[in-house]
C-alpha cells in the first residue's frame, strides 16, 4: 500500500512538473518558439498584429517568460497580452517608442506578471519615451539594461507600482533624476542604478522613511560626495556600494549613524582620505565587511581602510 501511495504522489509530481513546462503548438505560435514554457518570439519579420494573434492562442496555458527580440514594437501596449499567464516579460535589442498601459489593470497578465527585464530598447535622449505600467499592479521587478535615459523622470514610478522591490537601471547614462523620482516605491527594497552617469544624489529621490530598503548600489558612478542626510530613515539598510566613485571623505555626520548598522559596504576605486578623517571610525563599531583602500596620507596608501580600523582597535 504504501508503494502505491509513493508511486501514486511520484505520478502527480511528474504531471504537475510536466504541465507547467507545456508548450502549445508548434502551428498556433509560429514564428514564435516555445521550450520549457518559454515562448521566444525573435524573427524580425514578425508584425504587432501577429504577435497579437499569437499571444491569443497561448491564453489558456501558464508560461514561465516571454521573450521579444529584435522586434518593431513602436508604442506598445501591455494589453496585447491581456489574458496571458505569464511570470516574466523579456524584451531584448528592439524598437521601442514607449510601454503604455491601459487604465485598467489586465484581468490575467496584471495578475501574474512579475518581472519586466528591457535590454538595448529604450532611448529617453529626447525626454519622449513612455513607460506605463499602471495596468501590472503585482510587479515586484523592473530591469531597464544597456538604455539611453539622461534624465531619470519620476511619471515612470507612480504610486500604482508600489509593489516593485526591486529595481535595476544599469548602464543607461543616468545624469539627473527628477525630483522625488523614487518616492512612490515604499516597497524597495534593492536599489541598483551602477554604470550609470551620476555626480549628485539627494535624499529625496527615496521615500521617507525607507522601512524596506536593504541594498543601494551606486558603483561606476562620478559621486564625489554623499548628503548628510542621504541615510536618513533606511533602518533596514545593509549594503550599501559607492565602488569606483570619486568619494575622498566619509563624515561621521552622513555615515555615524549607518556605520555599525551595514552588513557590507564596497567604497573599493575611491580616493579615500585616510588619515584623521577616519578618526570617528575607530570609536564605533565598523561595517561586517568594509572593502576599500586608501590614497592619502602616503604612509598608508594602498592600506585597506578595514585593516586600519582594526589594528587600531588590537592596541586599544
């Protein structure tokens, strides 16, 4: 008895297993693929409008992603995939004027959809692009890679996406935000905007209090200076990298609250100042891992900023 019941829950695991990586006809998608419920639409010649069929005839199944590459997709609409069961949206190296949504959320896709990643598709240069996502209210991650987005604007981040916790702009030349760009997205809570443009950050482009956030990375960026009050109200905060800034100096009136609290902080490519500016550091206790190495005073150049603190409490 008990083998059959082993056999028998073995038998309904592999059903369940199986289903959930179906694929529907070759016939009813085509030129689209499908593998491992994944469907890959990336032939060229592949119109809106068949894109629009295909999409109708996978209704009925449960799909892992769906990947869009070298596509025309001008302004395009999310409802296209209105009755789409589907966790993540790929779109990758294709022509695209905007993302808009309706004014309703999709009774299907903005119920399952979780993820949006966009590589190499989206050129802000001349302030014109729309990005609308109001109608996928349940996003938890929005990747935006390899983009051309000079002015970060704040009309992309409304309060409908409140459930986004994580966000990623990577290497899309970032020189300003607008004001307040981040303040509806109470839920971060890991904040990644690396390769980017930027000299200046404000506490502002954050909401306040931050309850959620753990992860700020600001790497491959020129910031040669931190607000005082940039970690005002981040009580969850515990990474935190500047890695390859221009940051000389670390005061104890922007970092002393933030310093015992943080589980790792990168400041590694920074010309750090590592004399009596670090001198606050030696009376708190230092971030688990601290990565950096000094510039000035010449005796301890090239000396990790980790290995100083340290010493300096072996003495004590």
């Amino acid at each position: 008895m008990k083998i059959f019941i082993s056999v028998l829950w073995i038998s309904l695991f592999l059903t369940v297993i199986s289903s959930s990586l179906a694929c529907p006809e070759p016939g009813d998608i085509a030129p689209c693929t499908c593998f491992k419920a994944t469907i890959y639409c990336q032939e060229p010649n592949i119109t809106l409008p068949n894109l629009e069929q295909i999409m109708k005839n996978i209704s009925a199944g449960f799909y892992q992603r769906i990947l869009l590459k070298n596509l025309k997709l001008g302004n395009f609409s999310l409802e296209i995939f209105e009755n789409v069961d589907v966790y993540m949206l790929e779109i990758i190296e294709c022509e695209l004027s905007g993302i808009i949504s309706s004014n309703h959320v999709l009774p299907v896709f903005g119920d399952t959809l979780r993820e949006i990643h966009v590589y190499k598709s989206i050129n802000d240069t001349k302030g014109d692009f729309t990005l609308d996502l109001k109608s996928v209210p349940r996003l938890h991650t929005l990747v935006l890679y390899y983009s051309a987005i000079p002015l970060l604007r704040s009309i992309w981040f409304p309060e409908s996406l409140n459930s986004v916790t994580d966000l990623t702009i990577y290497k899309s030349g970032i020189e300003e935000f607008e004001n307040k760009v981040f303040q509806n997205l109470i839920n971060l809570e890991e904040l990644y905007l690396s390769s980017n443009k930027l000299q200046n950050i404000s506490r502002s482009l954050l909401p306040k209090p931050a309850n959620n956030l753990k992860t700020l990375d600001f790497s491959d960026n020129i910031i040669s200076t931190v607000p005082e009050d940039f970690f005002d109200e981040m009580m969850s905060l515990e990474k935190v990298s500047f890695r390859n800034n221009r940051i000389r100096i670390l005061p104890e009136i922007t970092w002393g609250s933030m310093w015992s609290q943080l589980k790792e902080l990168s400041l590694d490519g920074n010309p750090l100042a590592c004399g009596s500016e670090i001198e606050w550091m030696f009376n708190t206790r230092r971030p688990s891992a601290l990565f950096g190495s000094c510039a000035e005073p010449p005796e301890r150049k090239y000396q990790y900023m980790q290995y100083i603190i340290d010493e300096h409490s072996r003495r004590k």
